[in-house]
C-alpha cells in the first residue's frame, strides 16, 4: 500500500557542508512555506490552551531542531503581544543554521543527547523535526526530550498520507522551490508518521501517559505533562548545560567547533 512504511533516504537539506548561501535560501523558503500552514499556531493556540493561561505568563521553553529559529522568533513576539514572557532557546545540529537566526538564545546539539540538565526547561517543543530521524533515534530523542522538561512535551510532525503529499507538492510549486527544496518536501511526508507509530515510540521511550493525535489530518501532535497540578513556571536565568563527556568543557560563544559540519557536545552562542 502507497506510503504504508516510511522513506529512509536522506534529505539532501540536512547536509552538513551546504554553503551557508544555499542554507539561507532553504530556510526563507521553509518560512514561507510555514507561514502558509500556520504552523506556529499549535505552538501558540494549542499550548496555551492545553497548559492554562494561568500556567503561561512566564515560560523557558526549548526547541528541538530549530533551525533558523523562525518558530522561536514568532511565538515570543505572539507572547509577548499578549503581555507574556516566554524565553525560547532554539538547539540544531546545523551550525549553519544556528547563525542565520541573529541574536537569539541558540545551542548547537544533538536532539538524541541534550546538553542540558534534568528538569532544565519548562515546556519542550519540536516542529517537523522528528522525520529527519531513523525510529531508534526517535526514541532516544523523546527520552532526551522528556528528561529535560520540568512539565510539559510538546511535539508536532508530518503525517504521512497521500493528502498531504498533495497538497505540499502544489504548495511548493506555487511558490516556485528550488528543486532540491520540492524533492526534500514530497521526502519528508514520505518520512512522515503516523499516530501508532509514534505511541508505540513513545512507550519504548518511557514517556508518561502520552497523548498522541492528528491535528487537522496534516501533523502528528504527541503532548505530555509530568506535572499534573502546577502553580506556575520557573524561568531560569541559566540553563545549566551538561557536555556529553562531563570530563570536557563546552565550547562556548566565541570558540569555534573542531571541523565545520560536526556539530560540539555544546556550543552555547547566546546566554539563557
């Protein structure tokens, strides 16, 4: 049957070596893409929705594979317009990436081994992010991801059907992609998920009482509190980060990583 299992060949946008031009036209033409799918609206809307707006007036929030950190930038804004403070520290592997999103909070990482303590960050996001893994990483993604929430697991990702792969092909050919970008949209709903998928994930993941869901038949949302009951949010002033060899130190705003294309354990370039 037509998509019943998941594509495993590599996006050629998630290379490592691309010059950093390349990047940047990719990602304007992601954000354009984005902004036609609302697709920061389950991560403004939806959220506050499901914490309370009494639970939203101060939050640390983390992005896993940010990017540019496009979502990041719009959903502080959209906070902030509503008279709320939410600090969001945008964490890729792409360095590249990472500097195209200004003067932000940002980490460069792997979303399979966080650099972050326990309980590090109020709510944990992901958007259209989880396709780019094999499913073994997936789970040690969502274990990393549960362990450095204090709350709340919020994460969203292509479902896989012959409706949106439809639907983004004539997106994208509306608005007139480079042809590596139109190949890595139609790729990346193959890459996509479906809601049993990710439940049986996030079991092996030993996330506690998972909700996963379709949002308007297009993403696969997964949400998640450790803290049923909660007068409010810390934000921290720093987070606390933790290199994956505890012997080493982080490289820190200022140093430059090893070898351009490996991401460091930590590469701290903004302060949170």
């Amino acid at each position: 049957m037509f998509l019943r299992q998941r594509a495993t060949q590599a996006e050629y946008c998630d290379r490592l070596d691309l010059p950093l031009a390349e990047v940047r036209v990719n990602y304007r033409q992601l954000a354009r893409l984005n902004r036609l799918l609302l697709v920061a609206d389950a991560f403004q809307r939806l959220l506050v929705r499901w914490l309370g707006r009494e639970h939203v007036q101060r939050l640390s929030l983390l992005d896993l594979g940010a990017g540019d950190g496009w979502l990041d930038a719009r959903i502080e804004v959209w906070a902030r317009g509503h008279g709320w403070e939410w600090r969001v520290t945008s964490l890729d592997a792409n360095l590249s990436a990472l500097q195209l999103g200004g003067d932000r909070r940002k980490v460069a990482g792997s979303v399979c081994a966080l650099p972050f303590a326990d309980d590090s960050f109020d709510v944990v996001i992901a958007s259209q992010m989880t396709h780019h893994l094999s499913d073994e990483e997936v789970v040690q993604h969502f274990r990393e991801a549960w362990r450095v929430t204090r709350d709340a697991l919020f994460l969203a990702d292509v479902h896989r059907n012959t409706g949106a792969l439809c639907v983004i092909w004539a997106l994208l050919r509306l608005l007139r992609v480079t042809p590596h970008f139109l190949a890595d949209g139609l790729l990346s709903v193959r890459r996509g998920w479906r809601v049993a998928e990710w439940q049986r994930l996030a079991k092996r993941a030993g996330i506690s009482g998972p909700r996963v869901w379709l949002y308007y038949g297009s993403r696969v949302m997964l949400q998640a509190r450790k803290a049923r009951q909660c007068s409010g949010f810390r934000v921290p002033g720093r987070v606390r980060l933790l290199p994956k060899d505890r012997n080493q130190k982080s490289e820190v705003r200022g140093q430059k990583p090893e070898a351009r294309g490996r991401s460091p354990d930590c590469f701290l370039t903004s302060d949170v």
